[in-house]
C-alpha cells in the first residue's frame, strides 16, 4: 500500500507551528500528544496511511483498523498563532521506512506554511543515576537552543536521538525549516507520566501558551489501554555522562 492522504477538512492555519508526539520509550512523547488534543480541543483534518507501518492492525471493541499518523489542528491559549499537532499509532518498521514517512510528515508541514517543527520524546537514564533536570533538548540552530535553555531545558551535548522524534527537526532544516526536540527524563517502562507532563511544561514555556496539567494521570490510563506495544531496540548501555539511546 503507498503512502496515502485522508483529508477531513481544511481549515485556514495562521503561521503554524508543528508538534510531534510519536511512541517510543515510556510513550512520553505520545502521551503528552494525546494530552494536547484534549487539553486544546484540537480538531483532526488528515490522516496518512503508509506501507512503512510495522504489519500491525488497532483493534478496539471487536473492530479493527489500520495503523495511520494523525493531524489535528488549534490555537492554544496565549498564542497568536496555530498549532499542528502529529501523532501516530506507531513508528516506521525499517530505517527506510523512517525517512521515508518522515519526509512526507515534512510534506504536509510544507504544505501547510510550517516554519518550526518540534518533538517530544525520552531520555533514558539508570536507577541508579540522579538527574537535577528534568527535561533535555536539541535545536537545529544556536538561536532556538538558546531559546530552550532560557527555559530550563538542558542541552544535549552527546549521545544519539533515535527514530521519527529526532529525524523529522533535523530533516525539517532541507526543507528550510527550524526544528527542536524535547526529551523527558525517564527509567523507561510502558508509560512514564511524569516525564510527559515535564516534557509539557517545557513545550509550554519554549512556544509560549498556557496549559493545565492536572489531569495527566487519567490520559495516561487511557492510553495505556489503547496504545500497541512498541518494540524497543537494543540500546547497548549507557555512556558514562549521557545515555546512548534516547527516543
């Protein structure tokens, strides 16, 4: 099956700023997706389907569906500007696929006036390390960095991102975009909570606009009975100062 587009609607998008949250370790980048769209009231306008999906199928109350990437569309609180918020129910099955669903992530970005693209995801860290931050990131540019550490993001100076939540700031930059990536400090498990709402917090101050936490937990149980699992590559230890793997 190529890749294939589902337009819902089209809704008139002043400056857009995209916002990725796609599976991966703990689901912190999903779930703290999930939470915007009912936090914001965001709408969904286009679905993409794709060949690059694991051979995966979501079934839910004896129904079942393929898997797809999600757009949604709103203007959060505080912000002059609109916001595309992308999900998905997996990420590409192979290293090709990952570019390739990627770039036509990018696309749609494109097409739709995008400028900055974001990710949310996780850092992975041992039991045994202690952390005083939080929150982690990268920028594709010196200005946006600085932008992420005024607001109590530590950068990255080593280590990998690894998948759809580091490629699509990078990739952003060939198509003369800016891009950043958010990572919340987790030990792994399925669902990490905690890092998702750090990761929001730190999306908040970075773009500018106003969001309640409070009901985090609730979303978290949801999810958890709706998301598939993920596979989680090996990640070949931890580095001294900075885990190798993050996603």
């Amino acid at each position: 099956m190529p890749t294939r587009l589902k337009r819902i609607s089209r809704p008139k998008l002043k400056h857009p700023i995209m916002v990725a949250g796609l599976p991966g370790i703990a689901n912190v980048g999903k779930l703290a997706l999930e939470y915007l769209l009912q936090k914001l009231s965001a709408e969904k306008f286009l679905e993409l389907y794709s060949e690059h999906f694991p051979e995966w199928v979501i079934q839910e109350e004896g129904r079942v569906s393929p898997l797809k990437v999600d757009f949604f569309h709103c203007r959060p609180g505080g912000m002059k500007q609109d916001m595309i918020l992308v999900t998905s129910d997996a990420q590409a099955a192979t290293p090709l696929g990952q570019y390739s669903l990627t770039g036509e992530l990018l696309d749609v970005a494109v097409r739709h006036g995008v400028k900055l693209v974001g990710t949310m995801a996780a850092y992975v860290v041992s039991p045994e390390e202690r952390r005083s931050y939080r929150v982690v990131g990268a920028a594709t540019d010196a200005d946006l960095a600085k932008v992420l550490s005024e607001c109590g993001v530590k950068l990255l100076n080593s280590g990998v991102i690894v998948g759809m939540n580091g490629m699509l700031p990078v990739m952003a930059t060939r198509r003369g975009l800016r891009g950043f990536c958010l990572l919340g400090v987790t030990e792994g498990g399925v669902l990490d909570a905690g890092a998702s709402a750090a990761v929001l917090k730190s999306l908040a101050a970075v773009l500018n606009f106003k969001l309640e936490l409070k009901d985090l937990e609730q979303q978290a149980r949801k999810l958890a009975r709706l998301t598939p699992p993920a596979p989680i590559p090996e990640t070949g230890g931890l580095a001294e100062e900075e885990p190798s793997y993050i996603r």
